[in-house]
C-alpha cells in the first residue's frame, strides 16, 4: 500500500481524477487493516493531492469540479466507515473550499462535502473544526467565495448542537466575526460578493434565532442577547464596507433589522443605549472582558440600526418602528434625549462611515432638539452630567461636519444642530462646554463661530432679564450660577482664551484673524451692553477693566501696528490679505480701547 501512494511522483501524468480514486481506495484499505500511521499518511496524501490541484487548476473549473464530486460520491458511499468519515473531516473542509471560488458548481459541492460532514460527524467536533479552519485561513486567504461553505457549515452545526447551545454560539461568533471584519473591510470585490458572505452570516443569525426557539428561561435570553449583539455588529459592517444605495445593501439591512424585534430590541433602547447594555450583562461574564473585544462596535451598530430606519421605510418597517413615536418620546424625555445624543458620538468621528449617515445623524439632532417639550426636573443637571463626555465627543464631532461637509445644506444643519445642543445643555455647564470646544478646536474660523454662539448666549440671558425681571430668573433656571449675571464674567474668560494664548503673547495674526475678530467683538457687544444698563458685573469692575487693557488690547495694539509697518511698501498677494484681514480687527480694536479707557478714567 505504502508503495502505491509513493509511486505519485512516477505517475505525475497520471489524470488528477484518476489519481485522486487511488488515493482514496487506499484510504479505504488502510482503514479497513486498522493501519492507523497508513490511514493518517494517506489522508495526508489526498490534501496534499488538493493543495497541489487547487493550485494548478484555477482556470479549470471543470476539472475542479470533477475532483470535487468524486470526493463528495466517496463520502456518501453507503458502506463507507464512520471513522474514515471523521478522520476526513479534520481536514476536508479546508481543503474543498480552496476550490469554492473557481465557479458556481465548485461552490455548491464543496457545500455539499461540508454538508455530508457536519450531518454524519459530532456537531460538537464540527464547530471545533469549522471554526479552526475559519480562523487559520483568515491569515493568508481574503477572497470571499473562500468562506461562504465554511460559514454555511456552521448555520447548519449549530442548527444540529443538542446541548450547551448558548456556550457553542459563543464560541462560533468571536472567529464569524472576525472573517466577516476581516474580509469584507479588506475585500476589493464588488458588493455581489460581499453579499454572498453576508448572506451566510444572516444565515448564522437566522440559525441562531431557531436554536433560541427550542430554549427556554435564562438560557433563551442569553442566546437571544447573544444574537442581538452578533446583528448590531454585523450591522456595522454591511454599513462600511457596502455602498448605502447599493439596491443590494437594503435588503441585508432589513434583513438584519427583522432580527431587532426577536431580541426585544426597540429604536428607544437602541439610541439611548439602554438596550445594549442589557443584552451585555447578559452575554458577558465578570472575567470574560477580552470577549467583548469581537463586539466591540455594536454600540455604533445600535446608532445605526436607528440611522438606517430614517433613511428607508423598508428598513424601518422590518423593524416593526414608528420614527415619529420615537421623536416624540425623545423630545419629550430629557434622560432619553441626553442618552441619545451621546450615542451618535459613535457615528460622527467614523472616517469609514459615508457622508450619509452623518447627514442622518444631524437631522436626528434637530427633530429631537425641535423645541422644549420636557419639563424641568432636579435631575436634568445630573442626566448631563453622567452623558457630558459623550455628548462634548458628539459636539466635536458636529463641528467636524460644519468644517468639512462638501454640502452647504449639511453645514447649515449641522450649526443648527451646534446650537441646539448647546442650548440644551444645563445653565451652569455651558461655560464649561463652550470653553472645552474652543480650548480643542484649531479652526480660527471655527472658533469665531462659537463666539457667536457665547453672544447669542449674553443676549438671550438680556432679553429674558427684561421680560421677566432678574428676580424671577434668580429663582429659576439660573440657581445653580450665584451671580445673577452668568453670561458676562462667561465672556471674560472666553475671550482671554482668544486674546492671551496660552502658548504666550498675543495671537498669531493673520492666521486667526477670524477668531480675534469675533473675540473682540464679543468684548465690545458687553461691554457697550453693561455700560448701557449701568450694572455693576465683573466686566466693568477696575481689575478686570485694568486687565483687558493692558494684557490684551494694547499688546495686540502692538502686533497690528508692527505687521501694518512691514506691509507698508508690499503690494503682493499675501500683503494683501493681511491688510484685509487686518482692517476690520484694527476698527474693532481701537473702538475696544476707547471704551475702556472712558471707563478708566471714571475710576481716577
């Protein structure tokens, strides 16, 4: 027997289907005398008979084909030992599906050897062996085809396991998901093939959710949470790696949005995060953290869910959803609301994510900051609190769009949804926020804009004093801010954030011209206000006066009439520029000294 496998190399002429016959009588024999080093080398043989056929033959999808079926006869031979059965099937599923990309039919028997496996061998071994073979050809072989059996084999075994389910799917979906990552981020394909593999890995959920059936009590909600988990993530991934309008990127969205409902997911418990948290602390042991490492995104898949739900009726209606119920509940639910806006801190800083979803994500800003439909309570300072670092990153985030966004109509949106924000944001925490995204922020422009904002801030605050009197807005939304005027000792420190750098002297000009333009602008609208209604706030106290003229306006007095000197005699492009930026500074500037020094000099 030894003699007919090594005569391969003097029979190299030999048609492969030929030879692949010997090899697998010999299989047969050796099994049969209870040769157990025979029957290990001659299983040896016939993968190192594929590997070499699989390598010569990717223009010949026939010949393929022909080596494929006759391996697929030989396993359905009814008097075929169960053990030459288990011992193919260490190695089988590897090697057939190293054929599964040559054409169609190499796809489907390859199905078919996987499947004759994993329906006569233990589903326990199966999983084992399906998923080493998963996770060891990740490292060389990207192509998608390659995985569609494999994954199709594993819907089927976990469909046959009769115990432990929950532990068995816990096992499969960390090496699932690490393909699925792995191929489809990575694949240069077109989205037909990343569709096949999706395909599979909703037939994975699907498997899933009919094992959950057959289980009750704590085990269905552990594997149930399991599932939701293994959705969002997969969410995730069609969501980067298809086109959105692709025709065949809905279909595996709804698809994977039918699943919500089973689970006992809701758009509510999805945006607020609530729902994931839950499913979590269900899957997730006190010492199995590094678990959590595969799902590591399903938080942004959660936030997705939901985008996709506004951005397609069939999406949302597989859901089982109604987005204005929605809206509504976040309008109206302060804790929901913060939670929910801090759950887009998953979508806006995503490089890999379309324009799209942030166009999304903004307009979910604005319809559930349109108005003030929540009635204040004492926890409103605390629900901020608990989101506040999460809602600066979705803050900083909305920034980025109004810098970078191609769209005008999605800039526009996108300050909209800026201020809206802030506005919600507690009384007492808004120095704090608006300080933080201008300490953070390096846009000269950018910074001019929530300058902007600050003034609105201080003319709101005015407006609501005269209309209501500071009495009444001394008991109310102002209790947590002694100084009955908040906004103008906000500007102070704001404004010397601008115009005393920390970095040391005064601003570089031009380049943040924008910032020091809005900045004494700023100084000037408060300063003129106070001086108008004769208040005694910080602004016009002797220090604070004292200090704005000697460290910001005379020093930077200094630097605009230094550049005015060297620019005098250029007449160049850059010369140019700098005189425009500079001009309107200068006016501004020069207004702010006046009105300081006449205020100065009441004091002397």
């Amino acid at each position: 027997m030894s003699a007919e496998i090594d005569g391969h190399d003097s029979s190299s002429d030999q048609h492969p289907l030929l030879r692949l016959q010997e090899i697998l009588t010999s299989i047969s024999k050796a099994f049969e005398c209870g040769n157990i080093s025979q029957s290990d080398n001659s299983v040896a043989e016939l993968v190192k008979f594929l590997d070499s056929v699989s390598d010569s033959v990717e223009s010949d999808s026939k010949n393929a084909s022909e080596i494929l079926a006759e391996i697929h006869k030989f396993l359905c031979t009814p008097s075929l030992d169960q053990a030459i059965i288990d011992s193919l099937s260490f190695e089988l599923p590897k090697a057939v599906t190293k054929f599964a990309g040559l054409s169609s039919s190499c796809s489907e028997i390859a199905n078919s050897i996987i499947d004759k496996l994993v329906a006569t061998c233990s589903p326990r071994d199966m999983l084992s062996i399906l998923c080493e073979a998963l996770d060891s050809s990740i490292k060389t072989i990207k192509e998608c085809d390659y995985f569609v059996p494999l994954l199709s084999g594993l819907s089927k075994v976990l469909l046959s396991t009769q115990r432990r389910q929950f532990e068995q799917a816990k096992v499969a979906v960390p090496v699932i998901l690490k393909v699925l990552k792995t191929v489809s981020l990575e694949e240069d394909d077109e989205n037909r093939e990343r569709q096949h593999l999706f395909d599979q890995a909703i037939g994975i959920a699907d498997a899933i959710r009919q094992v959950c059936l057959k289980l009750e009590g704590r085990m269905n909600e552990k594997l149930r949470a399991l599932l939701g988990l293994y959705v969002l993530q997969i969410m995730v991934l069609v969501s980067v790696s298809m086109e959105h309008k692709s025709p065949r990127c809905i279909p595996l969205v709804s698809q994977l949005s039918g699943f919500l409902p089973y689970c006992h997911l809701s758009y509510l418990g999805l945006i607020s995060g609530n729902d994931v948290d839950t499913m979590t602390s269900l899957v997730v042991g006190d010492d199995e953290d590094d678990f959590m490492s595969c799902l590591s995104n399903v938080e942004q898949g959660a936030s997705l869910s939901v985008i996709w739900g506004s951005m397609s009726d069939q999406v949302v209606q597989a859901a089982g959803e109604d987005l204005t119920a929605l809206k509504g509940e976040l309008q109206s639910n302060q804790t929901k609301k913060w939670q929910a806006i801090a759950m887009l801190k998953h979508i806006f800083p995503s490089g890999k994510l379309s324009w799209e979803f942030k166009k999304h994500a903004i307009d979910i800003l604005l319809h559930i900051t349109d108005g003030n439909n929540y009635q204040k309570s004492d926890s409103d300072h605390s629900d901020f609190a608990s989101n506040m670092p999460s809602v600066f990153a979705v803050l900083q985030g909305v920034i980025m769009v109004i810098m970078y966004a191609q769209s005008s109509t999605l800039r526009k949106n996108a300050f909209d949804a800026l201020k809206r924000v802030i506005a919600e944001v507690p009384y007492s925490e808004k120095r704090d926020v608006l300080k933080a995204l201008m300490t953070n922020c390096d846009s000269s422009s950018m910074i001019a804009v929530l300058l902007d904002i600050v003034r609105q801030e201080v003319l709101k605050e005015r407006n609501k004093r005269k209309s209501i009197g500071n009495e009444e807005v001394q008991k109310g939304e102002n209790e947590a801010c002694p100084n009955t005027f908040f906004w103008p000792a906000v500007v102070l420190e704001l404004v010397d954030l601008v115009l005393k750098p920390s970095t040391g002297g005064p601003p570089p000009l031009p380049e943040y011209g924008d910032a020091v333009l809005s900045a004494l602008n700023l100084y000037r609208f408060v300063l003129l206000m106070e001086l108008k209604e004769e208040n005694n706030s910080e602004v016009l106290s002797k220090s604070n006066l004292k200090k704005a003229y000697n460290e910001w306006l005379l020093p930077l007095r200094t630097l605009v009439t230094g550049i005015a000197a060297e620019n005098k005699d250029d007449f160049d492009q850059l010369a140019v520029d700098t005189e425009c930026t500079l001009n309107p500074i200068v006016l501004v500037l020069y207004r702010c000294i006046e009105l300081v020094e006449d205020k100065l000099k009441q004091f002397a």
